[in-house]
C-alpha cells in the first residue's frame, strides 16, 4: 500500500478575505439601484391622464398581452380608488 498525502491536509481556518454573508458574493445594501437616477420623482403626468391614456391604448390595440396587461393596470387603478 502507497503512503498518501490525504492524511498531510489540514484544514485551514478562514482568516483571509472577505467577509460574506451572501453565499459567497460581497455585502450590499438593499433597495433599488433606480433610486439613484435622480429627478423630481414624477413621471410628468397624473394619474388620471395615465388613466385615460390606458383607456386609448386598450381600445387601439390588437394584441392580447397588450390588452391583459392594460386591463391590468386599469384594475389596480381603480382598485386604489376603490372604485372596482
């Protein structure tokens, strides 16, 4: 039988490198990268004219994604509103 070097390995404590929480990958701070973009925080135009372009839009459009997402978005709308 041949003598192997299997029994030589010790285990090394972790004292080197980063320190990680994340399996593996390095410690970042929650929230979205998009907080950053800056600007006044409106998109430019209210709510009731977002409304009523999805109404236009829903009414032009042939495409079934289109449609179910914008009926989508109508619901969640007047969910808000409590008017659904």
């Amino acid at each position: 039988m041949t003598d192997s070097n299997l029994s030589k390995i010790r285990p090394k404590l972790r004292t080197q490198g980063n320190i990680t929480g994340n399996f593996g990958k390095s410690k970042v701070k929650a929230g979205s990268s998009l907080n950053d973009l800056g600007g006044s925080g409106s998109i430019g135009i209210t709510q009731d004219e977002y409304l009523s372009r999805l109404h236009y839009a829903y009414d032009n459009t042939e495409d079934l994604k289109v449609k179910q997402f914008i009926y989508n978005e109508i619901r969640k709308i007047y969910i808000q509103r409590g008017m659904w």
